[in-house]
C-alpha cells in the first residue's frame, strides 16, 4: 500500500506542538519512537530491521493503526501464532504503540535504500 505522507520531520514538530496542547495520547513523537527502538530489541531477533522478509514476515513500514490491530489480534488469539499470542500478550498498550510509532518509523529508511 502506497501512502503519501508529509515529510516527517514536519509531521514530528506538528504533533510535538499537539502533545503540548493536550493532543491524543495515541500521537507518535520523538520520545515514542526512542522507547519504541528500545523495545524493540527483542523484535529484531526474528522481524529484520531493515523491512527484509527472511521468512519471518516484514514489520516495518506499517501504519501504526494496523500494527496495533494486529498485535491486538494475537494477544485475543483471533490471529494462530503461539510466539507472537505470547510477545503480545506481554505487552503493555503504551508499548504497542511505541513499537508501531518505530517500526513505522524504519519505513521511511528502508523505503529510501
Ligand atoms: C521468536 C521470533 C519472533 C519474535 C521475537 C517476534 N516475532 Fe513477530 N512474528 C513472528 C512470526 C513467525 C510471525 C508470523 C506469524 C503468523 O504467521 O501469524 C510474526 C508476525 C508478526 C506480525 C504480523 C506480521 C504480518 O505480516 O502479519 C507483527 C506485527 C509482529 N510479528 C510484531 C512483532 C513485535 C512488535 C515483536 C517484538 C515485541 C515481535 N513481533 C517479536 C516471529 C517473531
């Protein structure tokens, strides 16, 4: 799926401004990001960085409300996978949404190799 999307350093400044103001607490910013790389440390063991699928499918570059569906999906055992129902289980929801805000983030990149 193609979207056009801002260029992102605009879109960090403008929902920056919107967290100060009391923006949605779902809002991507820098420090979501940063958290969401720390997290995903476990991640990358299996999903690969750089958007490769290696048999494990690619995670990155997806829009954030559709990793959190689908995270949300294996933590409800609607989606069949026993490692992913127990990584997501574990996971807190301010955590899912950092992870999406990063591994979104890695799209940019791996869309500019
Ligand atoms: C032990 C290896 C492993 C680890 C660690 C792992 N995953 Fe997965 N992940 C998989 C496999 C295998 C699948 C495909 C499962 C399936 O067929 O439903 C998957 C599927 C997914 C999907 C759905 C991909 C798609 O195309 O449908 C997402 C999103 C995802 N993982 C996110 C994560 C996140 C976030 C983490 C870290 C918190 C993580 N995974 C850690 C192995 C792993």
């Amino acid at each position: 799926m193609v979207v056009s999307r801002p260029p992102r350093r605009f879109v960090l400044a403008a929902l920056s401004v919107a967290t100060l103001l009391g923006g949605s607490p779902s809002s991507a910013c820098a420090a979501d990001i940063a958290f969401g790389e720390y997290l995903a440390g476990e991640c990358v063991t299996c999903h690969q960085r750089s958007g490769k699928t290696n048999g494990i499918p690619s995670i990155v570059g997806w829009p954030r409300e559709s990793f959190v569906a689908v995270l949300n999906s294996y933590r409800v055992k609607e989606r069949d996978n026993v490692v992913m129902q127990t990584i997501a289980a574990r996971l807190k929801e301010d955590e899912v949404e950092a992870l999406a805000a990063y591994f979104e983030s890695l799209g940019d990149q791996a869309a500019a190799k």
